[in-house]
C-alpha cells in the first residue's frame, strides 16, 4: 500500500513539473514571439447595450422572414407536386384520345370502303336496269314494225286454225311479260342497292363524325396538356423565385446572427452545414450504389438514353400467361430508358413527342417504355392492352388494395379519379414502373398517396 503512495506521489509531482515546463515554454515562445513580424490579433470590439439589441432585433427580424418565406416555398412546391401529378394525367389523357383517334380513322376506313361497294353495287344495277329496258324497247318496236304487237290483228293473220291463232296469242303474251317480268326485278335489286347505298352513306357520315370528334378531342388534350405544361413551368419559375429570395434572406439572417454570436456560433452554423451536406453526399452514394446494383443484376445494357439507336440485345423474357412470367417479363426491363408512348408487346420502341415535358427530355429520340407501355410488355401473353393506363385499369377485375397481389396492376388517379399512372405490383410493399422522363424502369416502394382503391387483376 505504502509503495503504491509513493509512486502516485512520484506521479503526481511529475505531472505537475511537466505541466509547469508546458507553460514555461509557452511563455518563452510568446515572448520571442512578440520580436518578430507576427502579431498578436488585437482584441474584438465592445460593443455597446444598444448595439447588442439592435442587432438581436435585426436577427429576430430576418429570422421571421425566413419563417415566412419558408411557408411561402413550401406550398409553391406543393403546388408544384400537384401540377406535375396534372401534367402525368393530360398526357395519359392526350394517349387516350390518340388511341380512340386511330380507331375512329379505321373505322371511318371501313366505312367508306362499304359504302364506295355499295355504290359500285347500286350503279351495276342500274346498269342492268337500262340493258333490260333497252332489249324491252327493241322489242316492243319490232314488234310493231312487224304488226305483231299485241292487240294488232296482224299478228294473227296467216295462223292456220283456231288453235294455231291460240298458241300465237300465249307467245307474244308469255315474251312480253318475261321482259317485263325481268325489269320489274332489276327495279326491285336496284331499289335494294339503292337501300344499301343510303345506309352506307348514313354509316360513313357517322363514322366521318365520330373521326371529326376524335381528331378535336385529340386536339384539346394537345392544347390541355400544353397548358398544364405551361402552367407547371410557371409554377416552377415562382417556386425558384420564392427560393432565391429565400436563400439571400437566410444569408442576410446568417450575417445579422453572425453579428450576434460572433465567430463561434458562426463557425457552429457552418459546421452543421457541413455535416448535412456530408449526410445527404452519403444519402446519394448511397442511392447511386443502389442503382448500380440494380443495373449490374438486370440483364440489360441501357444503350436507349443516348439518342435513337437501340439498346444492346438483351436475353428474351420468358413467354407464358403464369403471374411469375409477367413479373419476369417486367423485372427484364430493368433500367430501361423511360420514353413516353414508348413500348410494345415485344419491348421498348422509340417514344413519341408531346410538345411538353416529354420533348424536352428527348423522349421522341429514345428506345424505351412509358408506365402503359411496360405494361403491355408485361402482360403480352396473357391479354392485348392498350397504350393508354385509363382503359388498363378496367381491362381486368377489380380487387380491394387491401387484397392486391403479386402481378396486380396498381394506377394512381388525380382530380376525381382520372387516372395518370400505372405499376405492376411485386408483392412486400414493392412494384415495378417506368416512373417519369429522364428516369429508368426500377423497382420501388409502393406510392399511397393518390393510389387508386382498386387494383386490376389479369391472372388468378
């Protein structure tokens, strides 16, 4: 015990002679220090009561308008989220009306050719018509030039007995009648030509009406989703000025609490900054790693983002109507370009122009899939769907969300329900989409906000 004593002793002295030494050396140092060119900062100004409060108030101020400011961008982009989810529903609308365009335009075809028969068929009629009344005319004309007509008695004369006269009588009766026997039946196919014609025509003109009606809804989905566009660019520039205003007011409110707290809260401010910004570096590597991994496991080398030429071969999905080959034929397009009204049932075509948002990621130039497009992929052996998520979502039967399952389709809906999305549901929480332009068909958590109540359902 006794050495143990000694020893603290020892080491307790010892430290105090080290740190005595520390200080020494220190002080040593400042003093040759204070003969060279390095000066010692002079101490920080005192600032007055007055100047303290007036610069707290100056703070307490710029601080309400950040407050105020931060609301302010908070619903600009809120409305910004709104008008983007109406931009998906005018151009899923603007498919809609493309779709009902192309098959008004058929049926307008196939109108017209019916009626273009109809009238080959009415004019061939009365054509035949006017061959009957013409060998009928010829025939009541040589008839009288050779006093044979009927009533004249000099198709009578020369007939050798009673009954010669008779047999005279019934051919000249029994001729005339067969010509008028055959243009009364020609009238009759010609009437009914004529019918087929008329009704033909009705057919056409309808059908010229309902291509007339399509091609304006066509055009006022075009004009509605340029305005929504419109309106979204808009609302974008008001939330980046709401923003900008907001930034030189924080950083006039950082200045005013600089003046306040002095360096140290300055320093702290900044060093909290920095530890955000290492955090959300981390967040996007570690996003970034994620995207890669799911790039290296799909099977595809997404070739389509850069210009028009297609993307690389990649290994056929697997054809059949079971639930895990409709999965396995979306999870095969994983990472592919997104290109609105892009894809078919035999994989990515090249997108087609919108005049919005589509046009400005070059959609129209890239081989991929917008969401209606995967779809159709995905469910190629088991039903023909449309390229419009509208006309999807009543393809199939209705199940509760509650009750969805792998394979199910799921569509978000805007404004009373119309719909602007669609994904195919995995099952624990997860779908598979092509989410939006500039994006890549992935594998994401399910989305509620907006979802539709009712999930569609082709197999099972």
């Amino acid at each position: 015990m006794r050495g143990r004593q000694k020893e603290q002793r020892r080491a307790s002295a010892g430290g105090r002679w080290g740190a005595g030494l520390l200080a020494l050396l220190m002080s040593c140092a400042i003093a040759a220090g204070s003969g060279t060119a390095v000066a010692v900062p002079p101490p920080p100004p005192n600032p007055s009561d007055a100047e303290l409060d007036a610069s707290r108030r100056a703070a307490n101020s710029k601080a309400g308008a950040v407050g105020q400011l931060t609301s302010q961008l908070a619903e600009a982009e809120s409305r910004l989220s709104n008008l983007h989810a109406d931009v998906e529903l005018k151009m899923e609308e603007a498919n809609k009306a493309l779709v009902d365009m192309r098959t008004a335009q058929d049926e307008a075809t196939q109108a017209e050719r019916e009626a273009n028969a109809a009238r080959s068929a009415s004019d061939a009629a009365a054509a035949a018509i006017e061959r009957v009344r013409a060998d009928l005319d010829n025939f009541v004309a040589g008839s009288y030039q050779q006093g044979s007509t009927i009533g004249s008695m000099s198709a009578y004369l020369g007939s050798d007995s009673p009954k010669d006269l008779l047999d005279r009588a019934q051919l000249l009766d029994a001729v005339s009648g067969s010509k008028m026997d055959a243009l009364e039946s020609m009238q009759r196919a010609r009437t009914t030509k004529s019918n087929k014609d008329a009704a033909a025509r009705e057919a056409l003109e309808i059908a010229e009406q309902k291509r007339a009606e399509a091609e304006q809804a066509k055009d006022a989905a075009d004009a509605a989703q340029q305005a929504a566009v419109a309106a979204q660019r808009a609302q974008a520039a008001r939330a980046a000025e709401v923003e900008a205003e907001k930034d030189a007011v924080e950083r006039q409110l950082y200045a005013a609490q600089s003046r306040v707290n002095g360096l140290e809260g300055q320093r702290q401010r900044y060093e909290d900054w920095q530890a955000q910004k290492r955090a959300e570096e981390a967040e996007r590597a570690r996003q970034a790693a994620l995207e890669a991994a799911a790039n290296n496991n799909s099977s595809s080398n997404n070739s389509g983002s850069g210009g028009g030429a297609p993307p690389r071969s990649r290994p056929s999905a697997p054809a059949g109507t079971g639930i895990e080959t409709i999965v396995a034929r979306a999870m095969s397009q994983l990472g592919v370009i997104y290109a609105w009204g892009g894809g078919n049932a035999s994989g990515p075509t090249r997108g087609i122009r919108d005049g919005g948002v589509a046009d400005q990621h070059g959609d129209y130039r890239k081989i991929g899939f917008d969401c209606s497009g995967l779809m159709i992929y995905a469910f190629a052996g088991v039903k023909s769907l449309p390229h419009y998520s509208g006309y999807q979502y009543n393809s199939g039967r209705k199940v509760p969300l509650s009750q969805a399952r792998r394979g199910d389709m799921l569509f978000w809906g805007y404004d009373g329900g119309r719909i602007h999305h669609v994904a195919l549901y995995l099952g624990n929480g997860q779908m598979i989409e092509a989410p939006y332009s500039g994006a890549r068909v992935r594998v994401a958590p399910v989305r509620y906000g907006g979802i539709m109540p009712y999930a569609t359902r082709l197999v099972g």
